[in-house]
C-alpha cells in the first residue's frame, strides 16, 4: 500500500523559531568566530556517471527492515590511473515502502573525512543511495527516471538537490559473491542541501498555503502536478522539505520514485485521491495567486526543450527508447494543459489547495 502522510495539526507563527540550525552557533563575545563557508562535496561537480564496487553484508542488509537501524560497515572501491582505491563507509537502510518492499532497502552512507581524502568521495559525509528495488532491468529503468526527474529539476529551480548517477557493482561481503552491476544515484541529505543553499530547515509540521513564499508555493505544486506525483504532503513533511530564507518559507520536493512520470509498477494512488493510476495527474499543491501560476507556466514553457534534450543526452544513454517516449509523451500532456488557459485553470489553478497539502 501507498505511505499515508499524516496531517500536522496548524503552523503557529512562533513554531518558525523551531527551525533547524544550520551549523553550529558561534559562542558571544570577542571570540566569537563566523562558521567557514561550506564547501560541497566535489562528488556532485560532476554529470558524467562514476562506476564503483560498494562490498558490503548485503543478507544482514535485508534483514534491517526496522523503523530504525544499525550502521554495516563495508567497502567501496574504484579504479583511478591504473590503481586500486579502496576506503571504508558505514551503511544503513533508510525509506518507508522501499524499506519494507525492496530486495534491499535504500542506504544512507556515512562516511570520515579522513577516509575519503584524495578520492571521489572526497568532503562527502553523508549520502542517500538509490538502487533498483528489484534486480531486474525493469526496476533499474525506474532508477534511471527518478535521477532523471532531479535533473529536470535542477534546470527549472536552482533550490534543487545534487545528485549524481552512478555504475556500481554489488559485492556481498560475507559470501563473496557479485550480487549485480545496475545503475544507481547518490543524492545529497536534506543537511547538506541546507547548508548548500544557506537556508535553515525547517522540521515543525503544519505549514499551509500563507506560511510559504507565493511563487515557490506555485512552483511547487505544479512541478509535482508535472511529474504526476501525489505521494507528498507539505502540512506533515512527507517528501516535501520546507525551508527558511529571508524570512521566507520554500517548499523543495524530493522522492519521485511514486510519480506518473516514473510509473512503477508498485506505485498505486491513495484511494482518498479517486484517481485510478499514478499516471492520472491531480493537483495537490497550496493555492497561490493566479499570476504566480502564469510565471512558473512561463518557465515551464521557456524550458522545455532543455527539459526534453535531458532525455536524449549521452548521460540518459541506458535509458531505453521506449520509456525515453513513454516519458515525453507524458510530459506532453502536461504542455497541452499549460498552453490551453481555460484548462489549466480549470486543471490546476482552480484545483489548488487552500490548506490540507
């Protein structure tokens, strides 16, 4: 079944002193110093993808199906100028479906600074990976289309998530057996994209429609209008990371896996929703003035080829035709709704939500 978010109960304005601190805080006085500027890891500067071999105890991996879970230690390893590069990184499971449902759950990796010097990895002390959720082409395709739509976001919004796609081969540690090689992708923890972006997150539930910034609020519901996903509730943080800028609320999506555009097999809608397919787009965004809606139509137009060329570049190359089609043709749909004004105010505009998101 699909994951329910359950509803914050109100956003009082003086929750917003709640928000998470980023960094630590400078102690008063004259020896006060100003935190150093954060330098990301040199793991996401990059597009092209990187190939590695994660060694790890995948049959005690597959097992950690708990709300919360241990720390494996394991390995990653790659080649660099003829040579063996071999560090260690501590993985645990982490998801709600996916942790339940997958062969092996999602991973956070944690690792030490000292360990990554001088390698890839370098400055990277935390990362979500994401892998097939079944060792089958099928599954590897929905990988593919979940980075993908990150991409897709990157170039529409620069409050987007780094991401990096990734060839990497599975070792199991303990039987020493090659599990797989499948495409995958890193993406950086809500932290990091904080810190990144110099913004504080925001972890108190409730915020409504007159808590957050009018175009982003916008932008957001019809990007996850765009991409066809109804999985996300900004009212309880359920795939929707909130974040404070200037006295400003910016909702950012993540977590794509349950959209229209991907079209999993396992994805099925809330039956409160009354739609039959993830395919089926509904909008679920906060109301925001109807201006707003044109400006972020307007980008969406402005964009699109870029939007589709991402579905035909060397990066997206084991992307198969077929869902390379099934994807824009998807995507056209959208267009026809955004380039028709009576329908896209009837479809979206009109659709808005005034305060259950």
């Amino acid at each position: 079944m699909m994951r329910k978010p359950v509803l914050g109960s109100g956003f009082a304005a003086g929750m917003l002193l709640f928000a998470a601190p980023i960094g630590a805080q400078a102690p008063k006085g004259d020896s006060a110093k100003a935190p150093k500027p954060y330098n990301p890891p040199a793991m996401f500067a990059e597009a092209k993808p990187i190939e590695f071999t994660l060694i790890a105890p995948f049959g005690k991996l597959k097992k950690d199906r708990a709300v919360e879970t241990e720390y494996r230690p394991a390995s990653i390893s790659y080649t660099a100028d003829g040579a063996e590069v071999k560090f260690p990184v501590r993985l645990r499971t982490r998801g709600i479906w996916r942790k339940k449902n997958c062969e092996i759950p999602p991973l956070m990796m944690n690792f030490t600074n000292d360990s990554t010097k001088k390698t890839a990895f370098a400055r990277l002390d935390r990362g979500r990976f994401t892998f097939p959720c079944r060792n089958n082409d099928d599954f590897e395709q929905y990988v593919l289309q979940e980075y993908n739509l990150y991409r897709v976001q990157r170039l529409l919004s620069p409050l987007s998530y780094d991401v990096r796609i990734a060839r990497v081969t599975f070792i199991d540690s303990e039987k020493k057996d090659t599990l797989s090689t499948r495409w995958t992708f890193l993406s950086e923890t809500d932290e990091a994209f904080a810190l990144r972006h110099r913004v504080k997150l925001v972890t108190t539930q409730g915020a409504g429609p007159g808590d957050l910034d009018p175009y982003e609020s916008a932008f957001y519901g019809v990007f996850q209008y765009f991409v066809g996903n109804s999985d996300f509730s900004i009212r309880a943080l359920h795939n929707a990371v909130l974040v404070l800028k200037d006295l400003q609320h910016y909702p950012v999506a993540r977590d794509f896996d349950w959209s229209g555009a991907v079209n999993a097999r396992y994805a099925i809608p809330a039956p409160i929703l009354k739609i039959r397919t993830v395919t089926e787009r509904i909008m679920r965004g906060y109301c925001a003035p109807p201006e707003e809606y044109e400006k972020v139509f307007t980008l969406f137009r402005e964009k699109k080829d870029a939007i589709y060329a991402l579905y035909r570049d060397p990066i997206m190359a084991p992307m198969k035709p077929n869902v390379v089609n099934q994807t824009l043709k998807y995507f056209d749909d959208f267009y026809a709704t955004i380039n028709d004004p009576r329908r896209a105010k009837r479809e979206i505009v009109d659709k808005c939500l005034g305060g259950s998101a």
